[in-house]
C-alpha cells in the first residue's frame, strides 16, 4: 500500500449524511473547547460542515456557547435574537449589525441558517433550561463598544456613566475613526487614551460587585457584555496604536484579546451555569492551528490555537479546514466589493495537493491516536490561507505559509472542490464606504 493510499484510508468520507460526525464526536470526547478552523472566509463547505458540527456538539454534548471571530456588539445583537430578546423579526435582520467590510463573513446564507437553528432549539429547550448564547471574539469594534459601556452605566450608575464619558472623550477629535487615532498616536502626532482605557476598565472591575449584587440574570448579562466592551475598547486602543508599526505584536494584542474573551465567556458560562462550560469557537485556521507549527513562530508570533492549548491542554480539540480549488467569496482589495473568484489548484508541495491526491472528494481525517493519519503525512509542508483578501497572481507568496499539519490541529476536514459562500447582500454591501471602525481582519485579512 502506497503511502497517499494509506492515508486514504484513515479518512473518513463525508456524504451529507446522519452519521457523518460519529467518529468526531468521539473523538472530540469530554473536551470543552472545540476549535472549528477555515482556510477562506468566503466557502460555502466550510460554514455549511462547522454548523452541522457545531448543531450536533450543541444537542448531543452539552455545548452551550458559540464563539466567533466577529465583534463582541454585532454578534452579541445575534444572541439577544437567540434568546427572544431583541426586537429584530429573523435571523437576516439579527445579522445586520455586520455593516462593515467584510459583510459577507457572517451576513451570508449559511450563517442565517445556523442562526435559525440555534433559535428554534432555544425555544424548544424546557423551562429553567439553559439556552444557548452566539458571542464575538474579535476587537475591530472600540467605538461601537464605548457606546456600550456608556448605554449601560446610563442604566445603572450615572456618576459612573459621566466619569466614562470623560475619560472616552479622548477619542472625539477621531470622529469614530479608529485607524486614524492608531496613526496619530501610534507615531506620536497625538496624545495617546491609553491611560484613560485602562482606568475606565478598572473601574468597572472595582464597581462589579456593586452592580451584581441585585442583579438577576439578565441584568448579570447586561453587565458581562458591559465589562467585556470595557476590555474591548482597552485591547482595540493598544492594537489600533501598535497597528502600523509592528505587524506582529498588533497581530499577538487581537489573538491575545480573542483568548481573554473566550477565557472570560468560559468563567462566566461555567459560574452561571453551575456546571463547566463547552464552547465551540469559529474562525480562520491561521488563529485556530496552533502557531507554534507554523513558521510564524520564528517571528515571535502566536494565535488563539497556542494560547488556548496552553490554558485548557487536553481539554481543546482543533478541526483545520482546507480544500484543494473550485470558488470563493473574497475582495481583490481593502474595502473592495466581493467577488466570486477563482481558487487555484494547491501548490504541488501542500498539504492541499498531498489530500487531493488520495482521490477522496470530501473526508475528516483524524490525525492522532487509533486510525490517526499524522505519522503518514509529511512533517513540514506548505499550507495555503485566502482570508477576505485573494490575490491569485501572487498566490505563493500571499496566501502560503510553512506549517507542521499534525502539530496545528487533532483533525482536518478536507473539501477537494469547494464552492463561494452566497452572501446576504450584493457587492456593494461589502464596502465601507465612510470613515469609521477598521475593517474586520484589517490589516491581516485573516
């Protein structure tokens, strides 16, 4: 038996059919961490896959959360509709807090789907039974997260909401322009918030007994989603200003960032919960692959995979995804509308190509413990990652890194030939056409 055959066989095929994720889920045991990677923000497999994933973890092992890499407000929008709390009427209207390039990573059909999903299964769940929540990791929204905090210290404490109000007001001369205050303070033009941020954050740490201790649940959630924008706008003020200069500690500041929030969500799910929390969490496989296997770690670089690994060890499983050609959804540039592209066929010397060649259109293959296929894949090989960004022309040096694929993740989900994902809105819902936050991924496109 060839080697490329005896990879071959270790693969599970993936028909479309009940039983496709048996072997996962028991692989995936008792972990409470379930790490759902992508190689594209823009294929429709690889959402289509994570949900049905993700909708098994939920009804058949007790995981109560999702966690994306999206914006604490815009996603956090999504699960008030999940609970039957917001006055929005469907799911596609729950998604249209996402206004900002790239609309299309979660404004696109399969994420309306999921999010259907998971508010029928709410509201089927027996009283006093816990739903479950949809929450964002990622950093691109400070202003949009200051709004916040003031919103709910107007609820709650109005000396506090003025003292806020001041120490925010160092952002006013940006007009909501988040790129412009990182290039101004981060090259010294202006005074840097750095100072106030971080006082308003201790500050609602040092008030939060105060504002739990009459609390019933909702208000205990109204303040975490409160404390977790107060973090927010502190982590999104030292990326914005480290930004452009220093491409690898702005990258290390959001994956730190996206670690503390799932890490918090998990202390928070956990003590109200009475019970540990299980969080499935989505996003690129260059954040969910641990980075110490890639060559970014000669850089000083680490992701979400590594950091998590190192909180939770055995108790974090990581999917890669990955594909060897067909569509995609992307931009050719910032802020540019979306296209359908065309995905190259993978570079002879990938990972990709290796899969390709084992003649299985749509296979999990498990890389560790029995029937595992890591020992009989090469220890270093190339390994491409389309962002929202393609750029077909300088693909080898764009989109390909180095990576060790048994190292990065417990199992990859390969699609041979995948297709664009159908985003909500046409081309020009992709643009940001004003001033105002970053755009999510910016500037990595990852």
């Amino acid at each position: 038996m060839s080697n490329i055959q005896a990879i071959a066989s270790c693969a599970h095929v993936i028909r479309g059919e009940e039983g496709d994720y048996d072997g996962l889920l028991e692989r995936i045991g008792d972990a409470r961490i379930v790490l759902l990677g992508e190689c594209t923000h823009g294929t429709q497999e690889f959402y289509h896959e994570r949900a049905r994933i993700t909708q098994r973890l939920i009804s058949e092992c007790n995981f109560s959360a999702v966690a994306v890499e999206a914006d604490w407000p815009d996603a956090y929008r999504v699960h008030r509709y999940l609970r039957g709390c917001s006055d929005d009427t469907d799911a596609e209207s729950a998604l249209a807090g996402f206004k900002r390039f790239p609309t299309w990573m979660w404004r696109n059909s399969e994420t309306a789907d999921l999010v259907d999903w998971l508010r029928d299964y709410n509201s089927a769940l027996l009283p006093g039974t816990h739903p479950v929540g949809f929450y964002g990791l990622d950093l691109y929204s400070m202003f949009a997260s200051i709004e916040a905090v003031l919103h709910y210290l107007d609820q709650t404490d109005s000396d506090a909401a003025a003292r806020a109000r001041q120490r925010y007001a160092c952002f006013d001369r940006y007009r909501h322009d988040s790129q412009d205050y990182g290039y101004a303070a981060g090259l010294g033009l202006s005074p840097s918030c750095e100072l106030a941020v971080l006082a308003q954050l201790r500050d609602m740490h040092r008030q939060g007994a105060h504002y739990l201790h009459h609390a019933d649940a909702e208000g205990s959630d109204a303040f975490f989603y409160a404390q977790q924008n107060a973090s927010l706008v502190a982590n999104a003020e030292q990326y914005y200003r480290i930004m452009f200069q220093d491409r690898v500690a702005s990258w290390n500041v959001r994956d730190r960032h996206m670690t503390m929030t799932l890490e918090a969500l998990e202390h928070y799910l956990s003590g109200r919960n009475g019970e540990a929390a299980r969080i499935v969490v989505w996003a690129h496989n260059s954040h969910l692959g641990d980075a110490r296997a890639t060559d970014a770690a000669e850089h000083g670089q680490w992701n979400v995979g590594q950091l998590v690994r190192q909180l939770y060890d055995k108790q974090v499983y990581a999917v890669g995804m990955s594909t060897y050609e067909g569509t995609v959804t992307a931009a050719s540039s910032w802020n540019g509308a979306w296209e359908t592209m065309r995905v190259r066929p993978a570079h002879a010397d990938s990972y990709e190509a290796l899969l390709h060649r084992t003649g299985v259109g749509r296979m999990l293959l498990p890389l560790h413990g029995e029937g595992g296929a890591g020992h009989l894949l090469p220890r270093e090989h190339m390994q491409r990652a389309i962002g929202v960004i393609y750029q077909p022309a300088t693909e080898l040096h764009s989109h390909y890194l180095t990576a060790r694929l048994a190292e990065q993740f417990d199992a990859v989900l390969h699609v041979d030939t995948s297709h664009a994902l159908t985003p909500l809105d046409g081309p020009e819902g992709g643009r940001q056409r004003e001033p105002g936050e970053a755009p999510e991924t910016f500037p990595a496109g990852v």
